[in-house]
C-alpha cells in the first residue's frame, strides 16, 4: 500500500489547506506532486525527529492512499 507525507499549510497561507511533502526540502499544495513512498516505515522514518533537527515536519502525518 502505498502512502505520502502531508501537514496543515501555514496560516499565512490563506486558502491554502494541507500540503504535501514532494522531496528533499519542498512541499507543495497539489496533491498529484506528492512523494509516495512504498512502505510505511519509510515514510515514518522521514518524519521521525529524534534530534530534534527535523523541524520541517512537525505536525506531519504519513497517510495511507
């Protein structure tokens, strides 16, 4: 099952609701530019934090498609 990276945009973003994550340090608000990955833990370990450097995707979520 395949599954992607997605968080809510930014409030300065008016009109703009979740973006999706499309690679290296880029998201994007169109959903058919989102990086799909094949296994769950690929996408969990990309969003994973544990040093605390990771800040671009705090409140992200891996979704299933």
């Amino acid at each position: 099952m395949p599954y992607h990276i997605k968080k809510p945009g930014l409030p300065l973003n008016a009109g703009i609701g979740d973006v999706y994550y499309t690679g290296g340090l880029l998201w994007d608000e169109r959903y058919a530019n989102r990086k799909v990955y094949s296994s769950k833990a690929t996408a969990d370990a990309r969003v994973a934090n544990p040093d605390g450097t990771n800040g671009g995707f705090n409140n992200a979520t891996v979704v299933s498609e």
